[in-house]
C-alpha cells in the first residue's frame, strides 16, 4: 500500500516549520536556479505546491510542468497555488503507476524517497529515471545521516510519526545515493541543510 499524506495535508507545512523552520524550503529552493528555461519538468510528491511557487520566481513562465502526488488533499491545496504563467498538469496517482513519457529535461524529488523501503526504492527510481532525458537534471532533496546520534533520533521519531498517520512503508532511511550512483549520474551540485541532515543535489544523467 502506498504512502498517502492525505491525513496530514492541513498540518505538514506548519509541522515541517515547528521542527526544522525553513530549512526543508531553503534546501529545495537551493535546487531551482539549476532549472533550465523552457524546460519540461517532472515534480512527484510535491506536497502542498509551495514549490510551484517558488519555481515561478525563477521562471515565470515556459515551463510544461507535471506534478505528480498521490494525496488528493495535496493536490487540492496545490491547484490554489499561483505557477505564474507555467503550464502544470496535476495527476492525483503514485507514481509508479503513472505512465510516464520519456522526454522530460528536469526531473525534482522533493523528501519521496525516504518514504520507501530498499526493494521499493529500487523500483520507482527506476520507473522515473527512464522518464527523465538522457543530459537532463535530477533534483533531489532528502534526508542523509551522518552519524549524529540527535539525526538517529529525529529520524526514527519521524518515520513512526508518518508510519501510523499516512502509512508510510519505511522504517529506515535507504540508500538513496547508492541509486544515482548505480545509474551513473554526476554530481553538479551539493549541499547540506540542518547539522547535516538534509542533502539538495543536482544530479546530471549521463545516459546516452
């Protein structure tokens, strides 16, 4: 059964700022300016859309964005949201079971994959790296462990949190770089967020 943040939706943006202020925006806007003009762009689990925002400020307008999240409550407080003069089709489904083309230049992942177990992980990184062109961007925002016992704590507390409330299937945090390695992307972009615990990197697909 998929992760669903439907319950949390009227609280997730308040509750991320009680626990991390406005490091889990600053580590995704971080990522936007890597995001080039006229781009397609695939965005899957946005969450509440605050980002469709943010990606206005840099880009008002020629991008054909799609935006992927599997809460219905998220996408309804997503279509409130301003895009400036961006085209955004919203499609309410996991996104593993979205047919996805192959054609996109931008692909974000916005805190999704610490959602998932090891096996799953596998599955859906694969399923959205053959969307993303080979050349193209992979944003991604997640959180890294780095031996500080508070982020061993935090995590655990978060993931039993989002485990009971939304029905998340992760109990630890997998190996999300071990994916972009495996596929061979290059990192053009890093940094780190909150003590650490939060890693934005701009990956390049090296596919041909």
């Amino acid at each position: 059964m998929s992760a669903n943040y439907n319950n949390s939706a009227w609280f997730y943006d308040r509750l991320s700022k009680l626990i991390y202020g406005k490091a889990l925006i600053r580590a995704q806007v971080f990522l936007l300016d890597g995001i080039p003009a006229n781009s397609s762009v695939l965005i899957v689990g946005g969450g509440t859309g605050w980002i469709l925002e943010e990606i206005a400020k840099v880009h008002r307008s020629g991008l054909k964005i799609t935006y992927v999240e599997v809460a219905a409550n998220m996408i309804a407080l997503s279509l409130k949201r301003n895009p400036g003069n961006n085209e955004v089709a919203f499609i309410n489904e996991a996104v593993e079971n979205v047919n996805l083309t192959s054609d996109y230049d931008v692909v974000i992942t916005p805190f999704l994959f610490d959602n998932f177990t090891e096996e799953n992980l596998q599955k859906i990184f694969t399923h959205i790296h053959h969307s993303l062109k080979p050349g193209g961007l992979w944003l991604n925002t997640d959180f890294h462990m780095t031996g500080k016992w508070w982020q061993k704590v935090l995590l655990k507390s978060m993931l039993s949190f989002f485990r009971i409330i939304c029905r998340i299937e992760a109990s630890k945090l997998p190996d999300i770089e071990k994916c972009f390695s495996g596929y061979g992307y290059q990192i053009i972009r890093q940094k780190t967020f909150y003590g650490q615990f939060i890693l934005s990197t701009v990956y390049k697909n090296l596919r041909k």
